[in-house]
C-alpha cells in the first residue's frame, strides 16, 4: 500500500492527468531530460508547446531564421511584432511561461557535435535533407535519439531513429491485467482458476505472471515471472506447483510486462529503405508515394534553392519529373518495392506544399513530441519508422475548384501560409464565421488556439462564442494551455476568450458562463442558434455531447466533436443532410452517479470499483453526513418524530457511530480511528458471518458463499501493516479536522500511542457499540424511548462550536481524502480476497478521472481543424469529410468517411426522411392555427397527428406563432399505432 510520502521534486497536482497516462518513472526520466528543437516554424511551436507542457527538464530552441509573414498562421507564439527577429528568440519568453518548471534556452550557433553531447534527444523540423543526414549521423554515433519532421501545406512526415538497440520498457498504456484467483491445484502444471468475474482471456499464452495475497500456497506470493498458458475453459496453467503448500484461499495474478528491444535503421539507410506506419496495404502504397514526394520536393530546393511557388503548375510538374528520377525504394532485405507512382498525387502535393497551416501542425506536432517522450521515458512502443499524414481531402474534388496562383499569393498578412494553400476567398469566408465552441478545457484551449490562428470569425461580422461553467484548477494547466497559474479560480470562458484575443486581435470571442444544457435554453434559444454558422463540441461526457449534438440536429447545425482518453482520441464530424447525426453509444448515457446495489456494497463486494465505492460512502457518512447531522441538531430532531422506522434507523448508525461523544484530543481522535477500524474490518464481518455461516447452504442445495459472493474474513489489526496504520492516521486526521483539532503525520508516534491504546473487546452478536441504540437487527424498533434516547445524544452537542463537514476533494493530495479512501478499500478488500487497487488507482478511480494527455489533445484539435476546412469551404460530398482515431501509444492512426443520414419510411407515406429533413409550412400569414396546421400535414404530406403534447414546443394556446414561440414542432410516430414504428426518429417541421 501507498504511503503518503511523495516525490518531492514532482509536482504530482500539476501533472495528475498525465501520470495516469505516463506513470511516475516515466515522468521522473522526462523531468530529467535534455531537448533540443531546431525549428521554430508552426510545426516547432507546437512541439516546444507539448513537450514544456508536459514537464522535459530542459528544451533548447535553435532557429536563427527571421519571423515572416506565413510562419503566423501556425506559430502562435510569434506575432507581427515579431517578424525579422530570431524565431527562436521570439518565441523563447512565451515557450518558458507554458511551465516554470523547464528550463527553455536559445542556441545561436551551428549544431556541432560539441552542442549534441549534452541532449538525450534532438528534434529538427522544418530542415533541408542536408542538415538532417548531417546531424542524424552524429546522434546515431553518439546514442542520441533522433527525430525528424516536416509539414508542406496538406502533408506531413515523422521519422524516428532511436538507435540500433533501444529499451522500450513499458510497450502499452494497458495497465497490467490482474484478476482474482478461485482456486490453484496442486502439480505438474498447477491449474489456476479465476473468480468468474474475472476473464481469463485477458491473459494470452506466453504471458508472464507473478502472484500475491495467496493463503496457503505461499511460495507463489512474489515469486519470478512465470509463464502461463491459457485454456479453453479460462483456467491458467502456471508450472509446477506439486511441492507447494496446499491452496486455501484469496491472492491475485498480475501480469508482468516485458520490456521489448526495438531495432532502427539510420536516416540515409531509412531514406531508401522506409519502413511506414500504415493501417492498410493501400496506405502503405500511398505513403511510399508521399515518401518520394518529399524526396523530390528536397531535391527541388536543393537544384533550384527555393521550394516550389503556390499553385505554380510549372514548379509542380518539375517536382513530378524528378519523382520519376529517383531511386527506387527497396525493402527490409533489400528487395525493390513494387510501388507505383501516383503522379497526380505528387503533383498535388507539390502545387499546395507552400502554405502552412496551423491544423497539419497541431497533428503532427502532437505525435512528434509524443514520440520524443517515447524517447526519453521508453513509454510505449515507438514509430516504426516513418509516418505520413495528409489531409489533401480539404482540397475541393473539383480541379476546376482548386485555388489558381493569383488567388493564392502573398498578402502580407497573418494568414499567408493559409491563404498558400486555399485562396483569399476562402479566407474571407472563414472570417465571416459565428461559431459556438462548448468546453473550453483542454481539448477547447487547442481548438480556441486555432480558431484564432486560421481566422475563423476574424472578421466584424463574426466571431466565436466560448460556452463553459467551471473554473480553473491546478491540475489544468499541464494541458490547458491558455491558463496560467494567476488564473486559477476564475471562470474558464472568460480566461479562454482573453488569451484567444490576444494570439489574434482581430477575433472577438464572447464567454458565456452558463452551461449548454436543458436548464439554459432560454439562453441558448432560437435567436441564439440563428445567429450560429456551427457548433465545437469539446466536451468530458457522453451525455452532454449527446445533449449538444441534439440541439445541432434540431437547429441543422453542423458539428465538429473530438475526445480523449489517455494516448487515444477521436475526432468526428456530423454536417446536417450530408452525414448521420452524432450517436452516443447507449453505455454511456448511463447515469454518472448510477449506484451500486446496496446490499452489494455493504455485504457481496466483489470488485475493486464495488470496494471503493464503500470506501467513499464511508468517507461521506464519517465526516460529511454526520457533521451536517449534528450541525442542524434541532431540525433533525423534528424531522426524526415524523419519519418512519427505518429511515431513523439508517440516521442514527451514520450519527451515533461516528459521534456519541465530543473528541478533546489528538490521542482521542486516534482512540476513535482506531475503534472504527475494529468496527468496520472485524466486527462487522465476524457478525455477518455469524449470522451466514461459511458453510451456510441455501434450500436448493447450493453454498450461500458462492459465485459473486465471496466469504469475507474479518482482519486483526496490527500497527506494523503499512495500510492498517494508514488509515488509523488518516481516519484520526480527518476526525481531528471536522472537531477542530490538530492533526498529526508522524507514523513513527502514532505507531508509540497505538501500543497505549486497547482495542475494544469484540461482540459478534451484539451491536458494535452495545451502549448505543439497538442498530444491529434488522427488526429494531423505533419508539419514544429510542427518540428520547437519541434527543439526549444530540443534546450533548448543543451550545458546542459547530463541525466541519469535510467535503471530498481529489485533487489535493495533502488533505487525507484520498489516502483514506484507498486506505479503507484496501482494507475491504483484504476482507473479501479482492486484488486491491494502489493508491493512483483508487483516486482515479473514485474520482472519475480522465487520464489526459497534452499530446493527444492537441492531435485531435488539430483533426477538428481539418474537418473543419470542409464545412467552412462549402457543399461538399460525403465522401470528402473523415472521422478519425487515433492511439499513439501502440501508432495507430485511423480515418474513415462518415455514415449517411438513414432514410426512414412509414409504410402508409409515400416518402422518406432523414433525421435531418424538415416538413416545411408556408408562413403567408402572421398566425397559424393549430386547426390549420394539422390539415396542412395531412393535405400536403399524408402525415395524421394523433396526439398533441405541452413541452418543448411551448404550445401554450390553440394558436401557433413561429414569429412569436417555438420555430420548430417536433413530431414523433406513436409507437402504440402499427404503422408508426416505435424505433422512427422524430421529424420536425418549421
């Protein structure tokens, strides 16, 4: 079990999303790293941002390069007062405020191998050829990780060389599979059984394992990693155990993760010989493509000492030709690849590859700053070894839509590298833009970035309006990159909107505090979606994107949605008439706080989530309820005459067990810690299974102590287990705080004080407190005597200074809330032989926390972007837009065009419709009658309304006046007549 010493020199509140993620050797080796970035372009700027965000010791910025004016539309640390300065020296103050914590220098000079000694890992973007083979052969000889990456317009690259022999010690971000162990046999292989509700087939063959927590059969309990072997029916050989101890009870199997050697080739061997990560053998085909595009497209700067104009078609057919020149590529053995040229495609890229664009940059910035983690930390398994990205579906299908040279030359404004790629005209439409963007947390911060860096709303007649209601927290600001420490506790929106203005003046952004949700449509009524061009939904839960999502169906509001999880994220696009609408799997609009059964929690846990949620129950009823309790003393006693039996009941266990009488002291405190202790893990179970034997049998034959419920076993308390002193300290500590009292942590004194104290004398049949008021029976009786009783109790505290209600907070890892919690559900656990969860898994877990991640955030901003660019861009068909998925730990990157909207039928109608499809009524008249409506839908559409309900329609009279109510009337089929199918959506007319 945790102890509550920490590491000092990591700040565990500002990067507890990330250590879900990245666990904390990982984040002690990248806190002690050296980096160095060369290129400061937008693709720099966006690895600078990532990798200061997430803690590397140090980052060294090289580019002498001068700012101009297409390095705006994606380097967000630059502005126009920036240009002819150093990229690097303007960025240098903005790149080191993202975290104090890293030390952020320049380099003026040249990259000598005298520079490189002092790096664990180089990065260089936005290079020529030359320079990478240069100082790719120095990191190689010297043991340096390696990376390259670059970006032209629509296309990107990533190449990784970490060496010919590189540990990779932790391959996935899948925490190590643990389950309960039923029954181990005794002999030669041992056969190991797992409690059913585990599942054996998340172990694989081959797998190691090492055990713990095993009564009996003890010489398994930390042994070496063994080797297992999976069965059809889900049981685990695992070797010899014939000589072992018999098997008697509990223990857990973990599995043990290898660390895994990773082989790759240098840069000039790699060039020739790519290997690529791809999700399909026509992907593999068309990034060997984009591999010889970028290869000519070096070979044209290094002849011609520029790279291609915009949209020049002379320049993009010179940049094919030498393509066709090249050498052809060949295989892991040496073998020529049998890749065709696709000239079209290389001549595409070639005629867009001199814009710049911020979305292009935030992807493969994203996973080029996670890959340079991989380096350092040997998190995950890394590239292997090229990857490359397009997004040229952004470009109209069209060819007499594409951008010609004129429309696409130099402004001399901040979107230059923008307009590079798409055209002035493009540009003026994207300013015009009024979007509203929910969430304004991390995913919301990159999306605000980049709103602002393409211009969307830049103009007078748009803008973007931020919607969220929390405020900011400690924990934000390794993610969230547009707060600082001075923000914490002020509103998101607010903070967000002032940070966006200033990376671009011209975009007014609008915050509004209040939460996008049935409460608030009111505010967010018809006027306001009128107002709206599309909705960005960066939200933390299904429910409210599926309540989102519903507004933008209902309003034909198109929607731009992403989410993360760790190293993997999705972004999705929903246009209306053109895709399906957004659909929340039907697991997650589930309830959040949905219970568990009480009796469950109480008396059959099975599962560490079942002992946690005890855990925290136990936190509220202890210190919370109880405290409230006593607080309002009178009005309870008021409320306790006139409730019923056992309602009281209930009242009174949480009140009198926790606070017959006032503490004085801190050896007072320790004194109730410690009976508590006693009451929960061995009173309590020793009275269960007096009353459920363990050989208790049920009528029909079987064992009551069987399947999920598990025969508990009540523990002895000894000083000398670490997670027994734990929560004597913490339960002390929080008792101490609700009194008023001062508090204690030194161990080493409360392991003294416990040798004084007595435990109390057990009585399995009685009530745990036997001076108390009957508790224990189900059958207890209320009556005057018991009110009197309890008056008496609460009596006591009248006139006395009122308690403190603590009230649970996760994220202050000094206040004893979440070591108590994993305390006291280590300690259930140990009761029931459930594998216990560690102290990082308990707070996640209870705290419903998100593992989160700069990088993955960033990626799926970036995605958003792109999709973006489409339905600013105008009608465009389904198969141009992309949903996309992403997990960079295990390299995948996966995008596939959306579904389209399914047509729905009555079988007496003659058309169909889809969710996004409107019955449209003439509007010749001011006032409509519903009278008049009705025939209208039955004249014009066959459509018979049975059933007309008050609500959301707002049809408060017999008259219907879209000018001055509801601009849309939903109609939903009657599921009870059997030619309106119940599965129909509901259509709409206005």
């Amino acid at each position: 079990m945790d102890v509550l010493e920490t590491t000092k020199w990591l700040d565990e509140e500002l990067y507890s999303r990330q250590l879900y993620v990245l666990d904390l050797p990982a984040m002690q080796r990248i806190q002690g790293a050296k980096v160095l970035l060369s290129g400061l372009q937008g693709l720099g700027a966006e690895v600078a941002k990532n990798l200061v965000l997430m803690g590397v010791g140090s980052l060294t910025l090289h580019d002498p390069q001068p700012a101009c004016w297409s390095d705006l539309a994606a380097q967000f640390f630059l502005s126009e007062k920036d240009l002819a300065r150093s990229r690097a020296e303007a960025s240098q103050e903005l790149v080191a405020k993202l975290n104090r914590a890293v030390q952020v220098c320049v380099h003026t000079g040249d990259i000598t191998k005298e520079l490189l000694l002092d790096f664990q890992v180089v990065v260089l973007t936005a290079s020529k050829l030359e320079e990478q083979l240069k100082v790719g052969a120095v990191c190689r000889e010297l043991g340096i990780c390696f990376l390259v990456a670059d970006t032209r317009g629509l296309v990107g690259q990533l190449f990784c060389d970490f060496g010919e022999d590189f540990t990779v010690w932790d391959p996935t971000e899948a925490e190590p599979v643990t389950a309960a162990i039923q029954h181990i046999s005794q002999g030669s292989p041992g056969i190991l059984s797992l409690r059913k509700e585990a599942d054996g087939r998340h172990f694989r063959d081959g797998d190691l394992v090492t055990f713990s927590g095993i009564e009996g059969m003890v010489e398994l309990n930390g042994c070496d990693p063994r080797a297992i072997r999976v069965q059809g029916d889900g049981t685990l050989e695992i070797g010899d155990t014939a000589t072992f101890s018999r098997y008697l009870r509990g223990g857990a199997v973990t599995e043990v993760k290898r660390p895994v050697a990773v082989s790759h080739k240098p840069l000039d061997v790699a060039l020739l010989q790519p290997r690529v990560v791809a999700p399909s053998p026509q992907a593999v085909l068309r990034a060997y493509c984009l591999h010889q595009a970028f290869r000519a497209l070096h070979q044209f700067q290094h002849l011609h000492g520029r790279p291609p104009q915009r949209w020049d078609p002379d320049d993009a057919e010179m940049v094919v030709d030498l393509a066709r020149s090249l050498k052809p590529l060949k295989g892991a053995e040496g073998e020529p690849l049998e890749e065709q040229l696709d000239e079209a495609l290389v001549r595409t890229v070639a005629l867009s590859s001199a814009g710049v664009l911020s979305p292009m940059a935030a992807m493969l910035g994203a996973v080029t700053a996670q890959e340079a983690l991989k380096a350092i930390s040997g998190k995950f398994m890394p590239l292997d070894q090229w990857l490359y990205f397009d997004a040229l579906d952004c470009l109209p299908e069209d060819g007499k839509l594409l951008p010609t040279p004129e429309d696409c030359a130099q402004k001399c404004c901040r979107y230059d590298g923008q307009i590079a790629v798409f055209g002035i005209g493009f540009q003026r439409k994207l300013s015009q833009q009024h979007y509203l963007l929910v969430g304004a947390g991390a995913i919301g911060c990159e999306l605000l970035k980049g709103f602002a860096l393409v211009g969307l709303g830049a103009a007078a007649s748009g803008g973007v309006t931020v919607a969220d209601m929390d405020h900011i927290e400690r924990s934000n600001l390794s993610r969230q990159f547009l707060f600082r420490t001075q923000d914490i506790g002020r509103p998101k929106a607010e903070v967000a909107a002032e940070a966006t203005h200033r990376l671009n003046s011209d975009l007014k952004v609008t915050p509004f505090t209040y939460p996008l949700d049935p409460t608030t449509e009111h505010i967010y009524d018809d006027d306001f979606f009128s107002h709206v061009d599309g909705v960005a939904a960066a939200l933390d839960s299904f429910q409210a994107r599926h309540y989102v999502a519903a507004r933008c169906t209902h309003y034909l509001k198109p929607l731009l949605e992403a989410g993360t999880q760790g190293t993997s994220g999705h972004a999705s696009v929903f246009v209306p008439h053109v895709t399906e609408a957004y659909r929340a799997p039907a697991s997650g609009l589930a309830p959040e706080d949905a219970a568990y059964p009480v009796c469950t929690l109480r008396h059959f846990p099975s599962t560490v989530e079942h002992t946690l949620q005890w855990a925290r129950d136990e936190f509220d009823g202890l210190f919370r309820l109880s405290a409230e309790t006593i607080n309002r003393h009178q009005e309870v006693l008021t409320s306790l005459a006139e409730a019923d039996g056992p309602q009281v009941l209930t009242l009174l266990q949480e009140v009198l067990g926790v606070l017959r009488e006032r503490p004085r002291t801190w050896q007072d405190c320790v004194a109730w810690a410690l009976g508590h202790w006693q009451r929960r893990f061995h009173y309590d179970i020793t009275q269960l299974l007096s009353r459920f034997p363990p050989d208790k049998v049920l009528e029909d034959g079987t064992l009551f102590w069987s399947g999920p419920k598990q025969c508990p076993q009540p523990l002895e308390f000894d000083a000398s287990q670490d997670v027994h002193l734990l929560y004597v300290l913490t339960a002390a500590n929080l008792y101490a705080q609700m009194h008023g009292l001062p508090g204690s942590r030194d161990q080493t004194a409360l392991r003294e004080l416990l040798k004084l104290l007595l435990l109390p004398r057990p009585q399995p049949l009685a009530p745990v407190f036997p001076n108390d008021l009957e508790l224990a029976g189900a059958s207890a009786e209320f009556g005057p005597e018991q009110l009197k009783k309890l008056h008496q109790v609460l009596e006591v505290w009248s006139g006395s200074p009122p308690l403190e209600p603590l009230k649970f907070e996760k994220d202050n890892d000094s206040n004893f809330h979440v070591d108590f919690v994993a305390a006291a559900a280590s300690l259930r656990a140990q009761n029931y032989g459930i594998p216990p969860a560690n102290r990082n898994q308990s707070k996640r877990i209870v705290g419903q926390i998100i593992p989160a991640i700069a990088t993955t955030t960033a990626a799926v901003a970036g995605l958003v972007g792109l999709e973006l660019y489409k339905v600013v861009g105008g009608p465009r068909p389904l198969g141009a837009f992309r949903h996309s998925y992403l997990h960079l730990a295990e390299n995948r990157f996966n995008r596939w065009v959306p579904r389209a909207p399914a047509n729905q039928k009555l079988d007496h109608l003659t058309w169909t419709w889809t969710c996004w499809d409107r019955l449209k009524v003439p509007a010749g008249q001011p006032e409509m009658t519903l009278e008049l409506l009705l025939a209208h839908l039955q004249e014009q559409f066959g459509l018979r309304v049975k059933m007309l309900l008050r609500g959301k329609a707002r049809l408060y009279s017999a008259r219907w006046s879209p000018e001055k109510q509801a601009q849309h009337l939903a109609l939903s089929p009657l599921s009870g007549d059997s030619r309106l199918p119940a599965s129909c959506p509901p259509c709409r007319c206005s």
